[in-house]
C-alpha cells in the first residue's frame, strides 16, 4: 500500500483513506462473550436433518413464488447496512426479522413493522439454529439471509494478541459460516430463489498498515463466499459477497473502534501511527451514502428497478470508489503475474 497524505483518494490508495474506504458494518458482538471453536459442534434437535431430506419445498405451508412476499433475516441490524437494509426491505412491504446481541437497539425496527430477536453470532451453533427454526416455524419460508456483523481491529500484525485475533475471526468469519449453517437447511427447505448474502469489504482486495487482520477476515468471507456459490446452486440459492467501498456506517465512532490494547512504540512514525491518528478526524466524511446503497442492494437482492432482469452477482462492488479500488489492485497484480511468470512458472517435470 503506497504512503500518501491523508488526504489523497482511494485511487492511489492512501493509508488514512484506505480505512475509511473499509466496508466495517457494526459488530453486534464488541465483547465476545463466546468462544466457540467452529469445528466443535453437534447437530441440534431443532434443525433440520443435515441429510438434505428436511422438509421439502414442496411441503413447505408457503404462498405461490408469484405472490410470495420476501422473508429477510438479517444479523447485526443494530447500526450500519444491517439497519439500513431492513429499513429498506421493511419499505417495500418485506417480511424483516431483525437480530442484534440487545433487541432494545433495533426498537425503532420493531416500530417500523420488523420482528426483533436476540442473536449473538458467536453463540454456539445449537442457539443460532434454534433461532433459525423460529423464524421459518413462524413464516413458512425464508428468501432473504443477510450476514452484515463484523468490526475492524486496528493494530499493527504484531501488536495484536493472540484473543484478539481469535475475536476478529469469531465475529466476522466464524459468526458468518455458523449462521450460514444454521438457516441453510431452511434456505435450502423454500421454494424458489433465495439468496445468502456477506459482508466483504474493499479490505477483501487490499491489505495494508493497520487493519492486516480485518482484511484477512473479509479475505476468508470473499473466498467462502465463492465457494458457497458453487456448493448452493442446485438447491437455487445465490450467494454473493457485498464489497462496498467508503460510507458512513458509524464504525468509525469512539465507541465503535476496536483497538490493539498493546501499541508498540516503534510503530508510531509508520504508516500504522498514520492510520491511528486519522480515524477521529475521519469518522463522518465518507462518500458513500448508507440509504442509498441499501437501497441498491435491495434492488439486486430482488431484481428490482435497475437490476430487473440481471442474475445477482457474485461480488457487490458498492460504491463509487469501490470499483476503481477493485481495477486497480488487478491491474497491479497483473503487472506482478506478466513480470515474474518466466521465473516462477519453470517447475514442471521434464516429462511434461
């Protein structure tokens, strides 16, 4: 990532813009009161078989597709695009079941016509899928899964501690893929498409001074997320990763900013004390309008408006400094692939 000043944009990539042009949506889980490792975990009573062989669309009690209004459920609702995309959803006559770790956060969603349940997506898996059953018990079907909880932890590689890496990846990876295993058999259970939606970030492109572990999560989310695209195709589910570029979605408040509890001395004159200094004065300023974008994603998660007639893509570059972050990192790694390829591709037997 090239040093420039603070005040440079995105298109060469500078330090203090690169953060803000971070999509961090609101974590509901600041406190990890859970550590549950992903690996071990057993089938809970309230979910479906992992067989396949749950309840069939067919025997699902749901209305036809033609009339089948929307079904949303949506993780760290509390702020950011979480709030705004049932906000929006909820607007356009939509179903919205809204979750944060406290439901006295998205009372003003309940007013607007939301259910609001409890959810902290590092519970253990047996409490998101009950949470799960809840809601297709309730509505017959859900259309709409939407994985909007992360935060940024900001620290040089090495001054971050072992838990709070282990944190950063609970909340922002694991707390996706055991919420995505929790609703997946009920997604897989209604009829028609549904679609699964996460959370990447321009942090899913581009590493730099201060957020390296951050980008390393929305790495994993981008990558899993790809993966699932292929895995879930047969079942008509469309996964896609939403990369949104520079918006104001509060993560940059005093009481939002997750910070290395150890700052090392050393790097107070590099460009991670550069990073540090410029969250404040930042927070507030970026582009990116937070209602406006929710309002397009609503649009491509249901082939509405402008994205009538188009398959859901597999990445949301939202923004407009998200595409031209997204074209400059290929063109760079383009440059590096022409550059070293006669070197690095001479491996191959004799016999090849």
């Amino acid at each position: 990532m090239q040093y420039l000043h603070p005040t440079f944009k995105f298109k060469e990539l500078s330090i203090a813009t690169a953060i803000n042009q971070l999509h961090i949506p609101q974590s509901n889980n600041h406190h990890h009161p859970h550590y549950y490792h992903p690996y071990h975990h057993q089938q809970s009573p309230h979910s479906p078989s992992s067989s396949h062989s749950a309840r069939s669309p067919a025997s699902v009690n749901s209305p036809t597709m033609a009339t089948q209004v929307p079904v949303w459920f949506l993780t760290a609702a509390s702020s950011g695009f979480g709030k705004y995309m049932a906000f929006e959803a909820l607007k356009r006559g939509h179903r919205v079941v809204a979750s944060a770790r406290s439901t006295s956060r998205i009372q003003d969603l309940k007013e607007a016509g939301a259910d609001v349940v409890t959810l902290d997506v590092t519970a253990p898996l047996p409490e998101l899928q009950k949470v799960a059953k809840e809601v297709f018990d309730k509505y017959g079907y859900i259309t709409h899964l939407v994985n909007a909880a992360g935060y940024v932890l900001v620290g040089a590689v090495e001054e971050t501690s072992p838990q709070e890496d282990f944190d950063t990846f609970n909340t922002n990876v694991f707390g996706m893929l055991n919420v995505s295993k929790a609703f997946l058999p009920y997604l897989r259970a209604s009829p028609g498409e549904k679609t699964l939606s996460n959370f990447g970030s321009i942090g899913s492109w581009v590493g730099g001074e201060g957020y390296g572990l951050y980008s390393g999560t929305k790495w994993a989310c981008s990558g899993i997320s790809e993966a699932m695209r292929q895995e879930l195709a047969p079942f008509n589910i469309k996964v896609t990763v939403i990369e949104p570029g520079y918006f104001r979605t509060g993560f940059l408040n005093a009481g939002a900013r997750i910070e290395s509890h150890t700052q090392i001395q050393a790097y107070n004159d590099t460009a991670v004390g550069v990073m540090r200094q410029a969250l404040e004065g930042t927070d507030n300023k970026q582009r990116g309008d937070i209602v406006k974008g929710c309002k397009v994603l609503i649009d491509i998660l249901t082939h509405s408006g402008p994205a009538e007639g188009k398959d859901i893509p597999m990445r949301i570059a939202l923004g407009a400094d998200s595409p031209p972050a997204i074209r400059e990192k290929m063109e760079r790694t383009e440059a590096l692939l022409k550059e070293w390829d006669s070197i690095t591709t001479n491996t191959d037997h004799d016999d090849q």
